[in-house]
C-alpha cells in the first residue's frame, strides 16, 4: 500500500516543492515523489529507509557528470580515494 501524504489547505502558506520519479538506492522501488526543493534524500514507501533520490535530478550547471556503473550519482570523497555508497566501488578516472 502507498502512503498517501495530505496537501496542505488553502489557507496555509504555500511551500515550493518538486515531483518526479524517485528510486530507492537500497531495494530498488520507483515511485512518483513530491519533496520541497533541495530535498537530497527521500523515505521510501516500500522499504521506509532514508535511501531514495530523484531519478531525474535538477541541474544547475551545464557539463559533465560523474555516475557510478550501478547509477548512482552520489559519492563518498575519503582520504583514501571516492567511493560510491550504493555498491561500494571505488572509482577512477576522473
């Protein structure tokens, strides 16, 4: 069962916020996501973890990207190197 979230009435102050497809990085589930603006994580309805992002994300900037052969746009920069946090690989070439 999906969760359904109310919408706040009319009479209460508006908050921007932004919708599109969101995945879970831990089990996988997509569903349609509503977040105000700059959310970076999502709870997921399927398995209730802080592990979801947009799968369309907004860009500011025009250019490159880096993305992890997994998908995941996200990474860890440690003193030992950059590895991603979804399946653990460390990365090169950038």
């Amino acid at each position: 069962m999906e969760k359904v979230i109310a919408f706040p009435k009319k009479e209460d102050p508006i908050d921007p916020h932004m919708t599109g497809e969101a995945r879970c990085l831990s089990c996988k589930h997509i569903w349609q996501a509503v977040a105000p603006i700059g959310a970076t994580w999502l709870e997921c309805p399927s398995c209730m973890l802080m592990r979801g992002r947009f799968i369309y994300p907004i860009e500011h900037n025009e250019g490159l990207r880096w993305s992890c052969d997994c998908g995941n746009d996200l990474f860890f920069v440690t003193p030992d190197g950059i590895y991603c946090p979804n399946c653990g690989e460390w990365q090169s070439g950038y």
